[in-house]
C-alpha cells in the first residue's frame, strides 16, 4: 500500500513470520526526576520533521506530534532514540493544573549552544538534562507563552501499536536500515541482518535509530535480530523482508517489544 506521503508500506502475511523472545521481565518506568522543559516548532508541528534520528516524516511513520528532542546528556549519541517519557509540569504558574502529565517519544536531538550561558539560553549545553519539546507536546502541559518550566519527567515503557518497521535505504552493496516503532524500551542496541543465502551480518550503528551492512543482500529474504539498550533483551524475526524488497520502502513486523 503506498502513502500519499511518500512513504510505501509493505505489510507480511503471519504465516512468513517466525519470531523469538527470551522470557524477561516487562521494562518498567523509572522513578521521577526533575529538569526543566522548552518547545521548539509551531503548532503544526512541521520543523519536527526528520531530525537526528532519522525518523523521516513523523505523521505517517506513527510518532505525530508528541515527540521531543533530548540534550545530548540524554541523547547518548543516538541511542536513545525511540525512547518514551512521562513529562509534568511542576513548580510554576504556567503549569496546567489539571494535567497530570503528557508521555512524549525522543525523535530528535536538542544541540548544545555554546553561546549562551546553560542556565540562561544554553539549556541543552551538556551536563543538563534537558527536554525541548514540539510545541503540541509543550502546551498539553503548560502556557507557551511561559518558554521555559520546571518538570517532572520519568522513562516509561513505549506502547506501540503493530510492530517493529524497517525503513530501508542504500543501494545494492550496501543496506541502511532505519528501526521505528519500537516497543518496550523504545530503544536499540545492536542488530543483526541475515539473509537466505547468508548467515547472520552483524549492522554497524549508522546514527540515530539507522543500522547498516555492507553486503549484497538484494534478491533475499531477510530476517533481523534486535537487541534493546535499555534491557539487553533481543527479538529474533525470521523471515519478515520478502525476497523482493526495495530501497525507498518501509516494512511492517507483527512483533514488538513489550
């Protein structure tokens, strides 16, 4: 089925599907914590699009706009893309009282800006802890007009409709894969690609939520291995890419993280 927004979606009949999981335990949130919340963007929404982790358009990849960019103490390099957060205005009048909070997902990086002072413009500057929020998000929880509060933020699992997606790019020699709608801890760190000629192919970490391997893989099925950073656990999914796949199109599983 093709999106009118450019993207094409590919979804697998279960009887392709063979799929692995350990027994572990569920991810669970963290305990609260305090940092302090700005936005970024308008209401649309629309300078969310993209960003560091690669998530192309954010509507019809499933993220919409409750997402935010982290500071970098939070982005770990990209391997906290696709987490989820519970994020509570606390502590000032901008806050909506009757909002106990909004659960947002990280799509993007909050850059340092060195050039202002961390407590006073640089609120991204390293070791902050910092979330810059797409305005829709913000204003679930706070007055706009406030551009900066104090939260309460904690990680909590991330419910996910469907399964794990695969958004491939590259070429013939070389495969970049972009990894969304992950469940559970919402993060990955490390995969493994094999096809059916192959055996398994350990990816490189490209950036943000994209994997890579140099290998000839066209005109093979394709099977992943997912491990998540937050709990180590892995998915084994055989056989979920047909033979026939194509650069430019993104994948649907029917298995997620929990």
């Amino acid at each position: 089925m093709a999106s009118s927004l450019g993207f094409n979606f590919f979804f697998l009949p279960l009887v392709f599907a063979i799929f692995t999981r350990p027994t572990l335990a569920v991810f669970r949130p963290s305990p609260w914590k305090l940092a302090h919340a700005t936005f970024y963007g308008d209401e649309t929404a629309s300078a969310t699009m993209g960003g560091a982790c690669g998530y192309g358009n954010l509507f019809t990849n499933g993220y919409g706009t409750d997402t935010v960019a982290l500071s970098s103490t939070l982005f770990n390099n990209g391997y906290a893309c696709g987490t989820c957060f519970q994020i509570k205005c606390v502590q000032s009048k901008a806050c909506y009282a009757n909002v106990k909070y909004t659960t947002v997902t990280a799509t993007n990086l909050c850059p340092p800006n060195w050039s202002q002072d961390s407590n006073a413009g640089g609120w991204c500057n390293p070791p902050r802890v910092h979330f810059d929020m797409a305005k829709p998000a913000f204003m679930k929880i706070a007055w706009w007009k406030a551009g900066i509060v104090p939260v309460a933020y904690r990680r909590v699992p991330c419910a996910k409709k469907g399964g794990v997606r695969f958004s491939f790019q590259g070429n013939g020699y070389w495969l970049l894969v972009y990894v969304m709608n992950v469940g559970g801890g919402g993060d990955v760190y490390s995969m493994a690609v094999k096809g059916s000629k192959t055996g398994w192919i350990t990816m490189s970490h490209n950036w943000g939520a994209s994997y890579q391997a140099f290998s000839s893989l066209g005109g093979q099925g394709l099977s992943f291995r997912i491990t998540s950073y937050t709990t180590r656990e892995t998915l084994t999914l055989w056989n979920v890419i047909p033979s026939n796949w194509q650069v430019g199109l993104t994948y649907n599983t029917n298995f997620n993280f929990r």
